[in-house]
C-alpha cells in the first residue's frame, strides 16, 4: 500500500515539475489587440508594457494588426536607435504575427510604416535564460548591454513558485506519514 502511494507522490511530483519546464506562452504584445500603434504618451509605450511582463526562451510573441497598413520588423540595436527599416532580420506584414523568441538577450522591433517608428512604435523585448526558471527573482541585464527596457519579475512567476513548493512539500509531508 505505501509503495503503490509513492509511487502515485512521485508521479504527481513528476508532473508538475514537466509543467514548469514546458510552459511556453504565447504573449498578445501590449496586452490586447490594438496595441501594436503610435503611442499617445510615453506611457502608452509598448516598452512600458515590456518592462512590466517577463520572456523566456520558447515564448511567443503575438502581434494583431491590419495587414497592408503596418508591420513588424526585427532589427538591429542600432536600427531600432536610428528606426531604420532598410535593413531588418525579420519582416512581417501578415497581419497577425507569432514571433518565437529562440533564445536569451534582448529582441529590437519596430514598425514598418513610415514614420511610426519615429513616432514611438517600437518595442525591446529581453528574454530570459533557461537557468533562470525557478528563480523568484532574476537580475536585469545591465543598461550598458542594451537600449531598452529592464525586465521585472511576475507576480505569476512568483505565485507559480510559491504553489510549486507548497506541492513539493504536501507531498513530501504526505509520504512521510505513509512510511
């Protein structure tokens, strides 16, 4: 009977941690749907919503926006200092872009549409490393690595932590009181 009931303890264990480590989300940049536009304050930044949201590796970044009038662009540091749009990484146009985010550092987009980068419509995104996933916190890159926002930690991320080692240790109790 203790046996069977580790070995269901162990199975749950199991499971939730599988879930922490393969939690890819895909994120509606800004928050909603309309977001991807010129700012109408610097409030209303794209990069203030950055600095407030925490990316990780696998993640998907998810633009919504009418196809023919704007895009996205994936550029350079210094393209995204300058807007220049001559030269991107990446160019979308579709309308509804899905952007996976491949690996730690920051990610420079700005819009494709004449003007608009000037004007504010641009993001930095700062992804965070693999090593960094069950940290309650984790250090911003320094303001000399890149021109952007720093990223904060979630109250979900800490929220999922607290819930992770609250499991651990029901379970733990749980099979302690079997033995």
């Amino acid at each position: 009977m203790a046996s069977s009931s580790r070995a269901v303890s162990a199975s749950l264990l199991f499971f939730f941690l599988l879930l922490g480590f393969s939690a890819a989300k895909e994120l509606l940049v800004g928050g909603n749907i309309d977001a991807w536009k010129i700012p109408s304050s610097e409030l209303d930044s794209l990069n203030q919503w950055a600095e407030k949201s925490r990316f990780r590796v696998g993640d998907y970044l998810v633009w919504k926006y009418e196809s023919g009038k704007d895009s996205v662009l994936e550029v350079t540091r210094e393209e995204y200092g300058n807007c220049s749009t001559s030269n991107p990484i990446k160019e979308y146009s579709d309308g509804n872009t899905k952007v996976k985010l491949e690996r730690p550092g920051p990610f420079y987009f700005i819009s494709g549409a004449k003007g608009h980068c000037e004007k504010g419509q641009k993001l930095v995104v700062v992804v965070i490393s693999p090593r960094h996933t069950f940290r309650a916190t984790s250090p911003a890159p320094s303001p000399a690595e890149f021109e952007g926002p720093a990223v904060a930690p979630t109250s979900s991320a800490t929220t999922f932590q607290v819930g992770l080692v609250t499991v651990v240790g029901v379970l733990a109790m749980y099979v302690g009181f079997l033995v």
